[in-house]
C-alpha cells in the first residue's frame, strides 16, 4: 500500500510540473488568469517582423478620429503607417506615449502617419490623455472594436498596448506587443519601410 501511494505522489507531482511548465510559457494566459484588477493585459515587448512574403493583403479599416471626422486607410495609401492600441487608464500606454510621439516626430517630414486607437474611452478622455503627454498625432474611437478586428486576420493586437509597423502597400510589416520600451527599436522598424521600395 505504501509503496502505491509513493507511485502515485510522484505520478501527480509529475503531472502538475508539467501542466505548470506549460502554463508559464504563456505570459498573456497567467496575466487573465491572476485577476490582479489591473484591468489590460500586458505584451512582453517581444517583437515580432513579417517577412514581405508573408503580409498578405493590405488591412482596410476605418474609424471615426477624435472629433468626429472619419479616418479610413485606403486615405493613406502608399504611406508607412504606424498604430497603435492603447487607452488612458492603461500603465504602459502612459509609459511608452513620450517615445511613441519622438518617433513621430522624427518621421513626419518623411510622410510616415501614426494613428492612435483607442480602444476604451470616450472622445474627451482620450484628448484630455494625448493633451497631457504631448500626443500631437490622430486616434480613433474603437469601442466596438472593428478597427481591431480589421487587423486581427494578419497579425492580432493581443495586448494593450500593441504597436503595428504597416508597409506603403498597407500591409503589416512588425508588431510591437507591449510597450514600446525604447524609442530606437520603434525608429528601426520604421525607417525600414521608409526605405523599403516593394
């Protein structure tokens, strides 16, 4: 009976440390499980390049900016485009703002467009955030999501924040999930579209 029991301990023991060792490989799934109440699931940072083979078509999206005016992409057309996902209330949106707006900055007189999207608040919370911290380029409202959706068939915003790189074909080219930690990672990424003839 004892000698059963030790089998049957370690059997158990086994199994949790496998099911265990799988579950931490999965940052974003122990993130929604823990319910801390931080209310956004953060990226890792990690950084993910889509070779051009691999893009597939241009997204087509529209949205409605933050005074009403609509906002689509077949408007940027031939244009490296940047977008990101964020809301007010969320920690390293706030973190990564300053270094999202150098990189905008830094890129504009290129014709490189950045737009923000929005994907909690209302129109007067978001433009009380991009007044706080300097925030000069658009967002869009996506309370229903649909820009998001329009982008989750290629390469899915699975994180708040989450930075998108789309090519001039309209198509996306890198992801940043999480913060983005340091604006010379972000400046790379884009200045390789900028360069970038097909």
């Amino acid at each position: 009976m004892r000698r059963f029991t030790k089998v049957s301990a370690l059997a158990v023991a086994v199994a949790s440390l496998v099911a265990l060792s799988g579950c931490a490989q999965d940052t974003l799934a122990e993130q929604y499980r823990a319910g801390s109440g931080k209310n956004y699931v953060a990226g890792d940072g990690s950084i993910t390049e889509v070779a051009i083979a691999n893009r597939g078509a241009a997204i087509n999206f529209t949205g409605t900016d933050l005074d009403g005016k609509k906002l689509s992409s077949a408007e940027l057309a031939g244009k490296v485009l940047v977008v990101n996902f964020w809301y007010a209330g969320c920690a390293p949106c706030r973190a990564e703002a300053k270094d999202l707006e150098k990189v905008y900055s830094q890129f504009a007189a290129k014709g490189v467009v950045f737009i923000g999207v929005n994907v909690r608040d209302g129109a007067e919370t978001a433009k009380t955030f991009n007044e706080s911290f300097g925030i000069t380029y658009p967002s869009v409202t996506d309370l229903d999501g649909k820009v998001q959706l329009a982008f989750s068939s290629a390469v899915a915003p699975n994180a708040v924040p989450t930075t998108l790189v789309l090519d001039k074909q309209g198509r996306v080219a890198a992801r940043i999930l999480g913060r983005v930690a340091d604006s010379t990672i972000l400046s790379t990424l884009v200045a390789e579209q900028v360069k970038a003839t097909s």
